[in-house]
C-alpha cells in the first residue's frame, strides 16, 4: 500500500479551493495526475511561525516548494507530462520561467505589497486563518517577504525608485498574459485536450488575481479582458474541483474578533517571535512614507 500524501497548505475563498496560487498549482496538479493527496488546510491549529507552504508530508519525506513537491509527485510515478514531446517539455520549462519573472513579481504585489489590497483583503483573510499571536505576526512577515522578492528580483538599475519598479512590474505582466492568452488560442489546455504542469502554474497563478476581490484591480481588469484566460480558469475550476463559483462570499467572513483576554500566557519562543516582528515595523512604516511620496527621490 502506498504512503499517504498530506498537503498543508492555505485554504479557499472567493470560489477557489486555495486562495495562495503556490498551493494551488501543486493542488491543480495532484488533480490533473491523479495523486492521491489528503489536503490539510491551515487553520487555528497552525503552529509553524512561517507561511512556508505548501508543504508535502509522507511517512518518510517532508517536501516544501511546488517544483520540488511536483518532481516528488513524478517520482510516484504521478506524471501529468507523459503525453508530451521534448519540445513540449522544453517549452514547459521556458513558460514556467516567464512566470516566475514577468508575472509573479505583480501577482505578490497586487496581494501583498499594494496597501488597499493588503489591509482590505489579503491581511483580514490570512489573519483569519491562523492562531493568535500568529494572526499578528505572519501576514506582515509574508508582504515583507514579498517585497523584499521583489525588489531583489527587479529593484536593480535602472530601476531605483519604488514607483519604477512598480510600473515595470505591470507592464511586465500585463505582457505576459497577452503572450499566454496567444499560446492558449481556443485550445482547453496549453498543449492539447490534457492538462499537464504548465497549465497547473497559469491556473495557480492566474485564479486567485481573477477570483479575489480587490479594490485595487490594475492587474484583475487586463486578465478579465482576456477572454480565454478566464474561461481556463473557470473550466479547471468546474471539472476539477467542482466547487461553485458563489459557495463563497466576501473576505468579511473570515475576519474574527481576538480576544487578546483569552491569552494568558506565551513561551519565550513565541515572546522572541513577537519581539523580533516589533522591530520590523519602522521599516516597514518607512517603506510606506516612501511609497506615497510625490516626488522620486529616495527616502533617507
């Protein structure tokens, strides 16, 4: 009998079975090969202090990140590529890498970084989802790592200015779904009537910036002005997951009251954790001053 696979990862919202696009590629995936996963969605039993997921648990092996968790699954023999040529593997690769560069960096800031977006939406729901002190604690360290991606991948000469790499950042994207919604044409998948691991990536990535609703939809407006784009998301989501696209409802549902009186006591693991979060705050307060400067001199 085989080991069972555990995926923990963030749970759904607005329609979708996940909300967090690396979750829901390997989900997407695991559907498209048949992989057997047992999906344990965070909830208020989380304990780990980072927002590391999707992690891929076995009897023997833990697995975190989708392109290790996805190898992982092929070598289970859960193969959503066997149908596809050299060509087709090689051009996977290519995809996936133009991604990753043109259009993760304005996914993470559409969520994580652009203000209304961040403490309207993605900071109320993810708070949501996990225990307090966490629920203080790990929205703001996740949009600082997102930013921090971001300006690591982009924020280079010539780009020096926030502003800069903001409209390069949508630009870039915004090219790379018109080229996306060229590959797909009227096709059901990327290659074919199969789906296989690139379209597990441009679902995960592209459903949650069609499905969430944000104040702030730049990005949202362009992809809904692509028909086909749309439609590939509805589809997988309607023969995959069969989950109704109004099961759910607003981010307001998710929000909690904490009850700072039920807390009694914390252990010095989590008093550092806390700490250490206090610190990063000036910075993060100082990103925001930078941000709705007029002018384009750096702040100091």
């Amino acid at each position: 009998m085989a080991a069972p696979l555990e995926l923990s990862c963030w749970g759904g919202g607005w329609g979708l079975p996940s909300v967090h696009s690396e979750s829901l590629v390997v989900m997407a995936y695991a559907k498209f090969s048949g992989a057997p996963l047992k999906v344990n969605v965070i909830d208020n039993t989380w304990r780990g202090s980072r927002g590391d997921v999707p992690i891929l648990t076995t009897e023997d092996n833990i697995v975190s990140q989708p392109a290790k968790i996805l190898n992982f699954l092929r070598k289970q023999k859960y193969n959503a590529d066997y149908e596809l040529s050299a060509k087709q593997g090689a051009d996977t690769l290519a995809y996936i890498a133009l991604l990753e560069e043109k259009l993760l960096p304005a996914v993470l800031h559409t969520f994580w970084v652009e203000s209304d977006n961040y403490f309207t939406v993605t900071k109320p729901w993810f708070a949501s989802q996990i225990p307090f002190p966490l629920s203080l604690i790990l929205p703001g360290r996740m949009s600082r790592g997102a930013l921090n991606r971001i300006l690591l991948t982009r924020g280079q000469p010539p780009l020096y200015h926030l502003r800069e790499v903001e409209a390069q950042i949508y630009r870039d994207a915004k090219e790379c779904l018109n080229l996306l919604s060229n590959r797909l044409g009227t096709s059901q998948f990327f290659f074919g009537n199969t789906p296989s691991t690139l379209d597990a990536y441009v679902f995960g990535f592209l459903a949650p910036l069609y499905k969430v609703r944000f104040p702030k939809i730049q990005l949202q407006e362009h992809l809904k002005q692509l028909s086909n784009l749309c439609r590939f998301c509805d589809d997988i989501l309607s023969s995959y997951f069969r989950i109704s696209l109004g099961a759910f409802s607003c981010v307001n549902r998710y929000q909690q009251q904490i009850d700072f009186g039920e807390v009694h006591s914390h252990d010095s693991t989590t008093r550092k954790l806390i700490a250490s979060e206090w610190r990063h705050l000036s910075s993060w307060t100082r990103y925001g001053r930078c941000k709705s400067a007029e002018t384009h001199t750096t702040c100091k």
